[in-house]
C-alpha cells in the first residue's frame, strides 16, 4: 500500500499546483476525527471550510446516499425527477422564515459548487435590476466587499481584493465596485458615486471566513439591511460557509435579525458527501418572469442524489440542534484559546475573534510552521493569510474533545 508521502509525491507529480496543502493524507475520517494511511489520528478541525458541520461520514447522510445511489442519481433538468421537488420545498420552509419575502414567497434555484451558487446570484440581481427595477440595459451595477472571498470563477476574480485570487486572469467583467467591509457609510457614498437608480445589489459575507474570519463591528448588517431597502437594492449575503449553523445561529445573519433578500447556501448544505448549493430569494426576484427557462441551468443542479443528501442533512442540522451546539462549544473553545494567549506565545497574539465553531486567533508572524506542528500533534487546522490560523471542527464535537485539542494547542503555542 503507497505511503502519505507517496500519495503527496504523485499530487505534486500529476496535478496542478494550484494549492499548498498541509502536508499529511487523509484515507478514513468519522465524526470529527480523520486518519491517515499509516493509520495516525487527528482532529479535524477545518471540516472542509465548514462542509461537515454534522461530522464526517454521518451514518443517516451516507445511508441516505446509498439508498438513492441504489435507484437514481443523474437525469438532467430535461426532466423532472422524485427528489428535487421535496428538497426545494424543505429549503424553502427552513431559508423562508429568515428571507425578506416582502409579500412574496421562497423559491430556489440548486446549483453544485458555491462558486456557481454565487455566479447565479450575481446573474439573478442583474436581471431583477434590469425587469423589475428598471435599471438601463447593460448598466446593473454590484457592489462587493475589499477582503471577500466568494470563489475563484473569472468573474469572482474580478471582485475580489486579494491578488493572489486576481493572479493574472484579466481583463474582469465590468460592473462591480468594492469597498470597505464593515463600514455602512462606505456604502452609502458608493451608492451615491454610481447612482441608486443603477444598483441591483450588494453582496457581502456576514462574516468573511478567508479573509481570516473577519466580524463586522455590531450593528453592521442591520444598517446594510435599512440601507438597502432605502434605495431598492438587493441584499445578497454569502453564507456558503458561515450558514447552517456554523456561527451558533441557523444562519449569520441571525445574530441581528436581520432578512436579507437573497442567500447563498453551499458546503454544509450536501453532508460533506456531495457538492449541493443554492440560490434562496423570493419569486418576484427569480420568478420566471425574470429568470425564464434557457437563461441559467446546470447538468447536474438538482440531481436526485444531491437532492436525497441535501434533504437528509438539513434534517440532521435542524433536529440534532447543531447552531446551539456551534454556540455553546465554541464560547468554551473561543474561551479556552483566550486563557491560553494570556501566557508567553511563540508568536504574539493580535486577536481572537470568531461567532459559534467559526473561530480565528491571529498572531503577529507567520503562522504556518504552528499549523505543521499542530498537525505533528495530532490536530489539522489552516492558515490563512500566513498569519491567522481558523477553528472550525465540525458542530458535533464535545467539550472534552476541545479540552484534549485545547491542551495540545497551548503545548504548540507556548512551548
């Protein structure tokens, strides 16, 4: 049987290198813990960018999987099939209650990837603009967030701030404009720079997870919110990683109360078994009087096994309760990570910050070398931006699991 290093020696061999992993294989995972071939443990604590907040492996999601595996997985959207009607539905009375319906009612549109979730969301705001909010034709203006990160599509790229994401992969598609996150005045002179009258939408995480799980000050989202509604513009939030329980509230957002118009919904939405995302608004947004049939689709968007995963792991989120867990766990966990800054690190700490299991320490220095020894002690985390390294193990994990992870981090850190 190969070895770890073989497997990473054949990755660099044979395929792009359009990652830098850290560097250990991982053959067998179940719950919150991971193996490699030789058989070593780990935490994991990154549950693929927040895809498996209900733990790797859960015996319902995969057995719902197999079942459907066993009758139908693929037939195209030429045809309808048994699964993605009851998926759409349980969506929309689960996303409905959280969405600024005004007078309207919940629809969906299932995509794969949240990359496609997000082009599919910029797609519907320019249309709505264009149909319903009268904007002239090919003048439907976004506005986005310094510091997002919503993807890597070529129109992504265009919109973020970050120029490892820009590389060289110009000239971008016009009509965006980024400013300050966090900051609602910021958004307002845009609004007045570009023109109200051409504005579709602005799109913004609730907390941006790559950009080093960065918390916008309180208050922030509802002045978006009254901002938006006062100049008719659409408020898209990406909560492709930040949803589904994952801060501590179903979704983000929720911690101010706040109704977007539109989410985008990803990761955690296929059980970490299966790429499932959507695009959640209201009718008279993506109604097919705006996004008629021929204009968006996708293959293999809401394909019956994708819909059969996607139904079984929404139920397992809400019933299991998993945003009270991300709650109450990640206050010990934030705790326990603040009590152990509070003695000599290896590298000074410039901040914890974090909502529910989505937690982030920053240090003054480069925080990879921490990340490898923490791996060497049996916990996988990330860095991000070389200086913070991000905590999210999947929603399942139990405070003795943390108080174990806690002691090997203060070793990392301190000794």
């Amino acid at each position: 049987m190969p070895s770890s290093k073989d497997y990473i020696e054949m990755d660099h061999e044979y395929g792009a290198h359009n990652y830098h992993p850290i560097p250990v294989v991982i053959s067998k995972a179940k719950g919150v813990w991971v193996w490699d071939p030789e058989g070593k443990k780990y935490l994991d604590c990154l549950s693929a960018y927040s895809s498996h907040n209900m733990g790797h492996m859960h015996p319902e999601v995969i057995e719902a999987a197999k079942k459907q595996l066993e009758k139908v997985t693929l037939t195209s959207r030429a045809f309808h099939n048994d699964q993605m009607g009851p998926f759409l539905k349980q969506v929309c009375e689960l996303v409905g209650t959280h969405l600024n319906l005004d007078s309207s009612k919940p629809m969906v549109l299932p995509m794969n990837s949240g990359a496609e979730a997000v082009e599919t969301g910029l797609k519907v705001a320019r249309a709505w603009g264009y149909i319903k909010k009268g904007i002239p034709k090919d003048k439907a203006h976004i506005i986005c967030c310094e510091g997002n990160f919503h993807g890597r599509t070529i129109t992504i790229c265009g919109i973020s701030s970050d120029p490892v994401t820009r590389h060289q992969f110009g000239p971008f598609t016009p009509g965006f404009s980024m400013i300050p996150y966090g900051d609602e005045n910021a958004l307002e002179t845009e609004i007045h720079n570009i023109g109200a009258e051409n504005i579709a939408a602005f799109l913004l995480e609730p907390i941006q997870g790559e950009a080093g799980v960065k918390v916008p000050p309180k208050g922030y989202l509802k002045k978006v919110r009254q901002i938006c509604t006062k100049y008719n513009i659409l408020m898209i939030t990406d909560e492709i990683q930040t949803g589904l329980c994952r801060t501590g509230k179903m979704f983000a957002v929720d911690h101010e109360e706040v109704k977007p118009d539109m989410f985008l919904l990803g990761k955690a939405l296929g059980g970490g078994v299966y790429p499932v995302s959507a695009v959640v608004t209201r009718e008279n947004v993506i109604g097919p009087d705006v996004i008629p049939p021929g204009t968006h689709g996708s293959t293999f968007g809401g394909n019956p096994l994708a819909a059969a995963i996607g139904m079984k792991a929404l139920e397992v989120m809400v019933r299991d309760k998993l945003d009270e867990k991300a709650q109450e766990i990640g206050t010990y966990f934030m705790d326990g990570l603040k009590a152990i800054a509070e003695h000599k690190t290896k590298l000074p700490v410039i901040d914890i910050r974090g909502k529910g299991l989505l937690i982030a320490i920053e240090f003054d220095g480069n925080a990879r070398p921490l990340v490898e020894q923490l791996m060497n002690n049996g916990i996988l985390a990330k860095d991000t931006h070389s200086t913070t390294i991000r905590f999210a193990p999947p929603l399942v994990i139990t405070k003795e699991e943390v108080e174990w992870a806690l002691k090997i981090i203060k070793k990392v850190f301190t000794e």
